[in-house]
C-alpha cells in the first residue's frame, strides 16, 4: 500500500460520509478498513478476511458510498448479498446511518414476508439493494428489476452463505447480473475451500486482504472451561452462575442443536427467570427478530442461540458467551465467543465440557493455540448422576477420538476381553444393542 492509514481522514471519502463516520462514533478505522478500503478504491475485486466483530460491513460499505456517491436513475448500481433476513436489516441500519448525508437510497429484500412492499420501493428508485440471495432472485423473475446497471457487488458473509447451501442461487444470479465492468467484493469471517471455490468463479483477479489468521479469537475475549459430568449438572451450574446477576447481565448461550437449544430456554424460563429469548433455525422469521431486539435493547438478559442462528449477528456488549455444548467444528467456536468482546469491550466466554467433549475442546485448544484454563466447579453445586444413555453416547465418541488416534484402539466395547480399562467403559459395554453396532464399525473399518 502507497500510503499509511491512520485515520478516517487519511481515507479518501468525503465530507458526508466522513461526518456521518463521527456521529456513529467511530475514532479510527479498524484493520480491516484500513487496509480493505484502499484497494476497494483502487477499482480491486476483493477478498476481505476478518474475524467477527471486525468492522467488515464498513469496509465494503464506505467505499461502495462512496463511489455511487449520490442518486442516480432508477436502477440499483449496487448489489450486497448477505444469508439470512437479520443480516441484511442490520446492514441497511449500518448503510443508512453512513449514508445519512447523502441521498442514495438503500432498500433491503429479504423472505418472510410477501414481496409487494419491496418491489414498491424498488420502483420508486434505488442505488443499493441489499438482499438474501433467494429474494432477489424471485423478484427479478417478477421481471420487477432491472440489473443492468450494477457496477459494484459484494457477497457478504460468505461462509455462511455456502454453509447453507446459496452456492447453486449464487451462480443464478451471477448469470444474470452483466459482468463488465462490475466491481466484486467478498467479505468472510473464515476461508474454508467451499470459499475459496465462490470466490475463484466470482472474482476476477482479486487481491486478499486477511487481517488475523482465521482461527485466532479475539483477544479481548477471556476464555475459560468447566468440566461438567452431565447435562443436567450443566443445566445447574447455569442455574448457579446465573445467581451473580450483576457479573452475568447479558449473557448468550450456545447450543449445538435445537433440541438442546429448546431444553436450555425451557429450563431458564422455568426455573431462573422469563427474561430469556431463544433463536433458532425453526422459529419463524418475526420471532427470531424479536427475540433479537428484546436482547439487543436489554429487555433480557439471556438469549438462547445455535450457530445456524447466531452467526455473523452483530450484538453488542454481551457480558458472556457461554458454551453449553462444545461445538464440533473450530470456527463456530471462533464465531461464538466473537459475540463477546466485541469492537472494543471485553467479555468472557466460558465453556462447559463433559468427558467426551474434552476431546472436541482439546482440538479447538490446538487451533487456536492457546491453553484456557479450567475452573474449578463452584462448592455447593449439585453433581448429578449421569444417566446410562448419555454416558453410551460420551463413550461412543471417545471411541471415536481413541481410534482417530490409534488405529489398532478397539473401542470400550472391546476393553474388557484385552485388560479391564476403567467402570464406565464396563458399564457401557453390558449387552446394549448399540455395542453390537459398534463392533460391526469397528471390523468394516480393519
Ligand atoms: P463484522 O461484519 O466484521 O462482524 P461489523 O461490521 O458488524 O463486524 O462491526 C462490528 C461492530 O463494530 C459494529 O457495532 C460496528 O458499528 C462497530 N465498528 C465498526 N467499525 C468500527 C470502528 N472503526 N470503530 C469503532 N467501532 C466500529
Ligand atoms: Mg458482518
């Protein structure tokens, strides 16, 4: 880069904008602006890098602003596409803020709702649309846009947007927006190959720009690990650690699936307090953003989440994240705890894990080359038994990492015939269907 960028100022945009940046209460720009925005400017297509909670939508919005700089035709010139409706609400809250001295016109398309009052606006002119991929697409099959005119577009969250399956209404929709001339865009919070391959077909020559490496989580963020037998003595630690409600004011709770997801909310509701709220996958859309809003505006101060749900949402000042389940990809794991910490607060994430999830957490600990260290469970809490069930299921995948390990591992089932290992294996192992099913696996896999 020619030249070093310290300020909003040193960036090349203009007084609206640069004005509209100090309201919001932006002092400088973040690592991903600095270095994103003046290749943005060059004329570059884009890969942009950058850990949850960086500042990515003003990276690409500031310098799209800043080219369409004012209304212009009825047409929009500018394309974002971002996954899911929440995303692209809180994008056009972040762009009509920025826009705020301009008159460039900004109209958000997304599903769940019925698509008259969009297309209505789309007709009344516009200069940026931001969209979910479906969305956009079923609207221009209306024939109620025109596409013609875009020279800028940006695919935002584009993990997310191949994580749930966009790619095949990606290379729709790349068909049919011209390519010449057009300007391309690609923000993410983690570079997997699915990425990488988006970004090969919809990029033409692009620099990349990554901020930290993919797996380092944000440092502010203070991490730390409970080792918990069961779910239901997870389920009273919360209970135990949501007594301090001064420490843990605005807390989000993970979960791996929505079942447990759904047996987290119930049991806060029921036994802690109703100021909880609960996002995932099968609620429909009015819900999920209300559930949003109640915590965002500290109406409550739990919000129950999966990753499907939650990534990429900016919420901020969350007091802690807390890892019910451990997640069994790293980079959710990355993305949970970028919930708190977040644009310059601190925050703690504090996981739970039973024995099997030590496995997955001691994975995650190599990624993120860091130690965190374990808590010790508060005195008077209660310790549960661990049911017979559960205690299959932990076994199962301990087999699992064993064998990962050493391929000649045979699994607990087999323990006992080799040497006596330890009870629980022994227990697990008495004439359960599900140990049948086990050593099948085992010898299909020598
Ligand atoms: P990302 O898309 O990388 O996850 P966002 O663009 O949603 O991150 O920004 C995260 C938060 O940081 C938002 O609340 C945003 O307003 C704030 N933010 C962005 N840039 C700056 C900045 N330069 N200074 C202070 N706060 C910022
Ligand atoms: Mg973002």
């Amino acid at each position: 880069m020619a030249q070093e960028i310290h300020s909003f100022e040193d960036l090349k945009l203009n007084r609206q904008l640069l004005s509209a940046i100090e309201d919001l209460g932006f002092d400088t720009p973040s690592p991903i602006q600095k270095q994103a925005i003046p290749l943005i400017q060059a004329g570059h297509d884009l890969i942009g890098i950058a850990q949850t909670g960086t500042g990515k939508t003003a990276a690409f919005t500031l310098p799209t602003l800043m080219k369409l700089k004012y209304a212009q035709g009825e047409n929009p010139r500018g394309i974002i596409l971002s996954p899911t409706k929440e995303l692209v609400l809180q994008i056009k809250e972040h762009i009509i803020q920025m826009a705020a001295n301009t008159d460039l016109r900004c109209v958000a398309l997304y599903g769940g709702v019925g698509p008259k009052t969009q297309i209505e606006e789309i007709k009344k002119g516009v200069d940026i649309l931001v969209c979910t991929p479906g969305r956009l697409m079923e609207i221009y099959a209306k024939g109620a846009l025109v596409l013609k005119d875009v020279n800028t577009m940006i695919l935002d969250e584009a993990d997310r947007l191949m994580d749930m399956g966009f790619m095949p209404q990606l290379r729709n929709l790349l068909e049919i927006i011209p390519h010449k001339n057009r300007q391309n865009l690609l923000f993410s919070a983690t570079f997997p190959e699915k990425v990488e391959e988006l970004a090969g077909e919809f990029l033409d020559f692009p620099v990349r720009v990554e901020v930290t490496p993919e797996s380092t989580p944000v440092e502010t963020v203070n991490q730390k690990v409970y080792h918990v037998p069961n779910f239901r003595t997870k389920i009273n630690l919360l209970e135990k650690l949501f007594e301090d409600e001064e420490t843990f004011h605005r807390v989000m709770i993970f979960a791996n699936t929505k079942e447990v997801a759904n047996n987290i909310f119930s049991f806060i509701e029921r036994k802690v307090t109703k100021d909880v709220r609960i996002i995932h996958s099968n609620k429909g859309q009015n819900a999920r953003i209300n559930a949003m809003k109640d915590f965002e505006g500290g109406d409550v101060r739990f919000l129950v989440a999966t990753d499907v749900s939650a990534r990429g949402i900016d919420i901020k000042e969350v007091s802690h994240v807390i890892n019910f389940e451990t997640p069994p990809k790293y980079e959710d794991y990355v993305h949970r705890i970028g919930r708190t910490g977040r644009a310059y607060h601190v925050g703690e994430a504090i996981s739970f894990i039973n024995k099997a999830e030590e496995y997955h957490f001691k994975e995650i600990q190599k990624v993120i080359k860091m130690n965190i260290p374990v808590s010790k469970l508060p005195e008077d809490l209660t310790v549960e038994p661990t049911p017979r069930q559960e205690n299959i299921d932990m076994e199962r995948v301990i087999d699992k990492f064993k064998r990962r390990a050493d391929p000649n591992f045979k699994g607990a089932f087999h323990e006992k015939k080799r040497k006596p290992q330890n009870n629980t294996s022994q227990k697990s192992r008495k004439g359960s269907s599900s140990s049948r099913g086990r050593n099948k696996s085992t010898r299909r896999r020598r």
